[in-house]
C-alpha cells in the first residue's frame, strides 16, 4: 500500500530520516511497490537503496545527510541543434541549452592518458562516419528510479538506426581501451524533458514527428566540464573545446594574469614513411565566417596568432606529447593564413579558414608509433595570454 505523506511512513524511517530524505525515500518505495506489489520487503530494499543512489549517506553516529554526487566518469552523446531544442523544451522542465541524447556513460574515473587515447580513437571513428540523422517522434515515460531522484522521466523518443550503430562501435572502442560502457540500464535514446512525481500526470507535450541531424559527438569527462565535441565525417575539420583548461584563471579580466590557453584540433594528413603529420595547429575563423570561441568564452585574434606562430618558430619549433617532456618532433612547415595572406595567393574568399597550419617531423620510430597506436591524432597549442574583454558580432 503506498504511503500518501510523510506522516503515515514507518517508525524506523521517519524517525531517523530528516524530512527531505523521507520524501525521497517514500517516492521510490510508491513506485517500486507498484512494480513489485505485496512483495514489501523487496520494495523496503529498494527504496533504502535508492535513498542511497539520490546521494544520502548515513555517517557513524547514524545521522543521515545528503552528500553532493561528484561524477567523474566520461559521457557521450549528442546536443540538440538550439531550434530543435526551443521547441521540445517544456514549462518546468530542462532547460532547451541542456536538452540532449545521450550514447553511453563510462562510470569508473579515468586518467588523462586514457582520455587523450579515447578522444584520438574517437576522432578516428569520426572521420568515416557521416551525420547521424534521427527522427524525433513520440512522447515516453520511464519510471521513478534512484539514478533520477525517485521521479518519474518524461521523454522524448529518438529513432535512429545509425545512432544504434555508432553506439555499438564506441562499445567496441570501449573495450579495446579497456573503459567498458554502463550498462546499468537498457538503452533506449531518448531527450529528457521534464521530472515528475510518481503517480502524477501532467499535460503531454505535442510532438510531432521532426528529422534531426547530429553533426558532432560531444565526450565529457566529470562534472560541469564543457567537452570536445568531435564532427563527423562531411562536417568542420575542427574537434572544438578541451577537457581540461590547463592553469587557472583567477580574478577579474582587469588585473591582466596571463592565464594559459589550449586549443585541440585534428591531424588532417600523416605521411608513415617520413615520420610527418600534418594539420591546423589553430583555427580562429571558419571559411564559412564563423569566429570560434572556446569553452572559456575566449577568442583568439588572427593578428595575435600571427604573432605568436612567429615567435614559436623563431624560439622553438618543438613538439612534445601531452604538452610535458622532452622534445619528440620538430616543425617543418608553418604558414598562417591571414585573410590578405589569402588574397594575395590567389585563393577564393571561403575557401580556407584563418589559422594556423603546421607540419612536424616525428623525432623516432617509436614515437611515431606512439601517435598512431595511443591515439594521439590532434595538435594541441599551449601558450600564454592576457585576456581581453571584446564583443563578438
């Protein structure tokens, strides 16, 4: 029988359970008897679980108390395009910014030399695969568990062969990496719109059928972290955003603290026999316009580029792994291209973005073994700036 308030719970819960945590765990305890009907010892069990997977924890003394789930683990899915997302976006629900399809969890934390070899394969399996095009049709609703809080999900369904497919094939990346993917539940794509009480039925949404398309596969790796969002094949050759900002960036834009500033993008070309590669060490301006900001809300200027390119190969002209270490490569070609740059080449207006390209010869066959079999198939520039506050038309 389920428990309508707080009130008519059990001694041995509302007497040790602070208020907010008896709500909790009253919801999950509703849902799970509704499932498991007169079997109450498995919906007690449930529910003291699932009190625990809403992040309570019990200390020593006995006092319960909720402790902030820190996340740690690396997510991959799709973002909604903004005019999809505006219109699936429901009163009281998630946010359109925050809509989303996920493809996959991987729960155990993970090293930055794993990340760095998951994003390389990542972007190699980007590289053959075309737009993942869904269709947008039908209104779902998962029942409360304790991965949402003991809330019912109400979602939008996603169908998608293609999706399926490259959801099979991260699996496989996954595993050869040795970062198997959850499968804590049964995988149904899906856009979560709104939670809801258990029990309580609120207005279905209007959903007509809508093709979307997703361009990019964005991976993030713990909490409130951005990503890099990976394009597929056809797409920008950019791999926009990193997973980590390398140094910190205290204080307001006044004081002028140089902060450090790192930008990821993919080998465009390698040449096995010489030990080359090849591709944009930093592209500011896309050839259709668009300036890129980071994941900071940075910029970087063509003139600043320029300047920078200039000085790294009057100074430096070296190239380490993981932006640490000694030398393992040296630069052999460089040219940034500026838009009178390009003028001046006789080359169509939209026809390059402006940036910096670069080209470097790996120092020995073993670390050019390094870059094919860890995965390490980006340039990553690394420097230092003071930031400056600009607006952006």
């Amino acid at each position: 029988m389920p428990y309508k308030t707080n009130r008519a719970l059990p001694d041995s819960v509302k007497n040790v359970l602070p208020a907010e945590a008896q709500t909790t765990w009253r919801t999950i305890y509703n849902s799970a008897a509704a499932q498991y009907g007169e079997d109450t010892e498995r919906a007690f069990a449930t529910a003291w679980s699932g009190l625990q997977g809403a992040g309570w924890e019990k200390d020593a003394e006995g006092a319960w108390s909720k402790v902030a789930k820190q996340h740690t683990g690396v997510w991959f899915g799709f973002s909604l395009p903004p005019d999809v997302a505006e219109a699936l976006a429901q009163p009281g629900g998630e946010e359109a910014e925050t809509l989303h399809v996920t493809l996959g969890y991987v729960a155990e934390a993970t090293s930055p030399d794993m990340l760095q070899r998951l994003i390389g394969a990542t972007i190699v399996l980007a590289l053959d695969t075309p737009p993942i095009v869904g269709t947008l049709g039908g209104i779902g609703r998962f029942p409360a568990s304790p991965s949402s809080d003991g809330k019912d999900v109400m979602v939008a369904l996603v169908d998608s062969a293609a999706l399926e497919r490259l959801r099979a094939r991260i699996r496989a990346v996954l595993a050869a990496l040795g970062m198997p993917l959850s499968e804590a539940h049964g995988y149904s794509p899906h856009v979560t719109l709104r939670y809801e009480e258990p029990g309580m039925d609120g207005p279905l949404p209007t959903l007509e059928a809508t093709t979307v398309v997703f361009p990019a596969v964005v991976i993030r790796h713990g909490e409130g972290n951005p990503g890099v969002s990976i394009p597929f094949a056809g797409t920008s050759t950019v791999a926009r955003g990193t997973l980590a900002k390398h140094g910190p960036r205290d204080g307001d834009l006044a004081d002028e603290t140089p902060w450090d500033l790192v930008w990821t993008i993919p080998i465009a070309k390698a040449e096995d026999t010489k030990r080359r590669v090849f591709g944009w060490g930093s592209v500011v301006v896309t050839k259709e316009g668009e300036t890129l900001v980071d994941l900071q809300g940075d910029v970087i200027d063509i003139t600043d580029l320029e300047e920078a390119m200039y000085g790294y190969v009057a100074e430096s002209r070296m190239l380490t792994f993981d932006h640490a270490g000694a030398p393992r490569g040296t630069l052999i070609e460089s040219m940034v291209f500026t838009p009178d740059k390009i003028s001046a080449l006789g080359i169509p207006e939209g026809a390059l973005p402006l940036g910096a390209w670069l080209g470097f010869e790996i120092a020995t066959d073993a670390d050019y073994q390094l870059v094919k079999e860890r995965g390490l198939l980006m340039f990553s520039i690394e420097g230092r700036a003071v930031p400056e506050e600009v607006m952006i038309e």
